[in-house]
C-alpha cells in the first residue's frame, strides 16, 4: 500500500492506493493547523493498516506546510521502515487538471506572487521550469487559455483574457502522475529564493 501526504498548500489531503488503485482519501481545506490535524487524518484513513510506500509533496507551497509533510513523512519512513518518495504541488494540480494539450499551473505563493509551472501531456512532463512571479509576469508568460491553481484567478484577471480553474492538490489525483514526476528526491521545493539574507 502506498501512502500520500499533501500538506504544501492550503490544502490537507492524504489518499491510499493498493496496487495502484484507490482505496481511502481525505481532502479538506483547513489554510492552517496541518500540523495539528495531519497525523489523526492519517491515523483515521490508515485504521490499523501500515503502508509498504511513503509519497508526500514537497512544495512549492508555504513554508510551514511543506515542512509539516516533510517532517510527517520522514518520522513515519523511521517507525515503518519504508521508503519515501516525493512529488511536487503543481505536478499533482497539473496531474487532478480537466484534460487539455498542454497545461498551465499558478498556485498562490508569498509575496504577492504565484508558482507557475507549465506541462505536456503526451508524455505528461514538465515543460517550462517552476518559477515564482508577479501575476503580472506571469501573464505574459502563460499562453494556454486555461490557468489552474490557486492563483489561476490571479494571472487571469492580470491579462484580461482566459479560463481560471480554481484547484488545491489533492492526494487522490497522486495514480496520474508519470514514475518521473512521482518519485522526486525528499527534500523541499520552495520555488523561490528565501527572504533571509546572510550577512555580509
């Protein structure tokens, strides 16, 4: 069985495949507390069973939110004994997306910006690289007509044209990513530079 953590978003959301099927999800957008309620949301969806796989979303995302999963994640690997993969936050919006040629992800991030990430879907990969920009810039890099993500509303309305698909991910889209985009290295993507500067 494989368990999924998604906590790099507004979003808590985890899901349980077996063999590759679904079998158990929970999706609720609580914007804070993942901490608090993540371990009893898996402690219910689990009721007893121990998973053999660890997936969990390593941003882009808040900082706190990304760093719950992550610390989640790697205190079960130790108890269970499991391996643990990761996967990005807009690989999986891209991933749960109404089915298009192409797709464009925008997801809130700090600052007044938005994480944008464009992908193909046949093969399903990552086209143009995560970047963290003003809805403004981001604009006038997008030119698929329809944005998902959290920040889809945002790069819209900034160039006036265009479809905005609302969308946190959820952990029960995690069985359409491709092997390459499921099985990140478990570290954290914050998709921009940190706020803290070192001293001169």
């Amino acid at each position: 069985m494989l368990l999924v953590i998604e906590t790099a978003t507004a979003a808590l959301s985890v899901a349980l495949f077996d063999s590759g099927a679904l079998i158990a999800d929970y999706h609720e957008v609580v914007g804070r507390g993942h901490a608090e309620a993540l371990l009893p949301a898996i402690r219910d969806l689990l009721a007893g069973r121990i998973p053999d796989t660890i997936a969990v979303d390593c941003g882009p995302g808040s900082f706190t939110g990304v760093r719950v999963g992550l610390a989640a994640a790697q205190g079960l690997r130790i108890a269970w004994g499991v391996p643990t993969n990761g996967f990005s936050s807009t690989a999986l919006v891209a991933a749960g997306a109404p089915a298009d040629a192409a797709r464009a992800v925008a997801l809130t991030g700090g600052h007044g910006e938005v994480f944008v990430e464009m992908f193909d879907v046949s093969p399903f990969r990552s086209a143009v690289p995560l970047r963290s920009l003003t809805p403004q810039d981001a604009a006038g890099t997008i030119p698929h007509a329809r944005v998902v993500g959290s920040g889809a509303a945002a790069v819209v309305a900034a160039r006036g044209w265009g479809e905005a698909v609302d969308a946190l991910p959820r952990a029960a889209d995690f069985g359409r990513l491709p092997p390459a985009l499921a099985g990140l290295p478990l570290r954290p993507i914050y998709g921009r530079a940190p706020d803290a500067k070192p001293p001169a």
